[in-house]
C-alpha cells in the first residue's frame, strides 16, 4: 500500500487564503505537509493570502500563492504550471472556488448566469483537468460543491445547477484516473458559517438555514462549521482514498440524497 499521509505531500488548494481553505492550508501544514500552495482569486484576497503563507511557514512547511481568475483553461494550467516550478508536482490538488447566487430563475440575467457557469462548472472541469496532469501517482483530488444538490428548494437555480455537473466530472475523472492510483472525490457542505453564506441570505432565510439540519442544535450557530468539514476533506484525500468518483454531502442532516 502506497504512503497514504499527508507528511511529506505537497498540496495545491484553489481558493486556499480564506475561510475553509485556508483552515485546510493551515491543516495540511499542521499535519507535516512538505509545501502549500495558495491560490487566490483576486487582490482583495491578497492580505488573506498573505497571512495564510506566514501561517503555513511558521508551521514548518514551504508556502507560496498565486492570484489568478480562474475561469479560463489558460490561466488553470499556468497555476499549476507556477505551481510546480515553485514547490514541485502537487500530491494533492483541492478546489474550493465557488460562487452562489440566490435569485429567482425569472431574474436570473444571461450575463450572471455565464458568470456562475464559469466560477462553478468550467472552472471545476478545467482544475480536474489540470491536476490529472500534474498530480503525482497515488494522489488525490477534492472538489467542493454544495449539499444544494440533495434539496427540493428554490432559489439556488443558478448555484445548485451550476455545481451539479462537477458531480459527472467527478466521476468521469476517477475512472480516468483509476490507473494511476488517484483518488477523485466532491464533497457538498452544508450551509457554512462563513461571509460566503452570510452575503446572500436575509434574515429569515439565515434563521432557517441555522434550524434546518439534524444536528443544527449541536452546532455553535446551527450552520455547518469549516472546522466539521476539514477532517472530512482530510480523510479522503489521504487514508479514505478507496472512496473515489462520489459525491459526499456533509452537512448535519441538511440535507441527503
């Protein structure tokens, strides 16, 4: 059995600077990393991306990030060209980028929904493109979607149908993969207790999302905590790598399929 451990790896993550990715940058360096790289989307990301770097190296691992928009193929296969000049070929590769957008399908604009379309779905096919080709043998890839893909709900047209295809690109990726010994796998968060959520719901869509889980009682603010979702990601891009091709809801009983 191949060495299955986070110790040693080198780890791309693509929104790595802030809010869940940058608590799996911190993560991974935690649990010995050899090197993180951080990607972020733009310059007002610069100072998460920074403090995340520092934070990376004081834990004992290389750190460097890269800002690029990452919605187009040129510029997913210069970050991990970058990336591999910078730290060398990447064992684990994590996408985190997304963009959510609550609107009812009749006001949804051809413009917002290409701009969803690109963060969501092209973004996502061109990462898994991208890290099968330079992700070494025996490693791993994780993409985040969203626990939207279990519900029967308005609203989320748009966020939910935009995620949903990373689903396929998932699977597609796995068997193609399989060969090499890489482990592909999607997981769906809940509902999380970042300003990712916060921007886009009122009040009482806030005060239902933070009753609407099995567990929402146990939770600090009924929402799904980055820090539940972490081990989840860390688990199947390392020991949990026989788990490949799925798409994995973790939310507290938000939602299931």
């Amino acid at each position: 059995m191949t060495n299955r451990t986070i110790a040693g790896k080198t780890v791309l993550i693509a929104g790595g600077a802030k809010n869940l990715g940058g608590l799996l940058a911190r993560d991974f360096a935690a649990q010995g990393a050899k090197a993180v790289v951080i990607h972020f989307n733009s310059a007002a990301s610069a100072g998460d991306a920074e403090a995340t770097v520092a934070a990376v190296k004081a834990a004992g691992a290389q750190a460097v990030a890269f800002q690029a928009d990452l919605t187009t193929a040129d510029a997913v296969e210069k970050l991990f060209s970058d990336a591999t000049s910078a730290v060398g070929r990447p064992d684990i590769a994590i996408n985190t980028v997304g963009k959510v957008l609550k609107k009812p399908m009749s006001d949804i604009t051809e413009a917002e929904y290409d701009e969803m379309s690109a963060v969501n779905a092209k973004t996502a096919f061109f990462f898994l493109k991208e890290a099968g080709r330079a992700v070494n043998d025996n490693g791993a890839i994780c993409t985040l979607v969203t626990s939207l893909l279990g519900a029967y709900t308005p609203f989320y047209s748009s966020y939910a149908g935009t995620k949903a295809p990373v689903e396929h690109f998932t699977r597609a990726a796995s068997k193609e993969l399989g060969e090499r010994g890489i482990s592909v796998t999607a997981i769906g968060p809940g509902p999380m207790d970042t300003p990712f959520f916060y921007g886009q719901e009122n009040a009482d869509a806030q005060a239902y999302h933070k009753s609407a889980a099995a567990l929402s009682g146990f939770s600090k603010t009924g929402l799904t905590d980055i820090q539940d979702i972490a081990p989840w990601i860390r688990f199947l891009v390392t020991e949990g790598w026989w788990m490949t091709g799925q798409t994995i809801l973790v939310n507290g009983g938000y939602t299931t399929k």
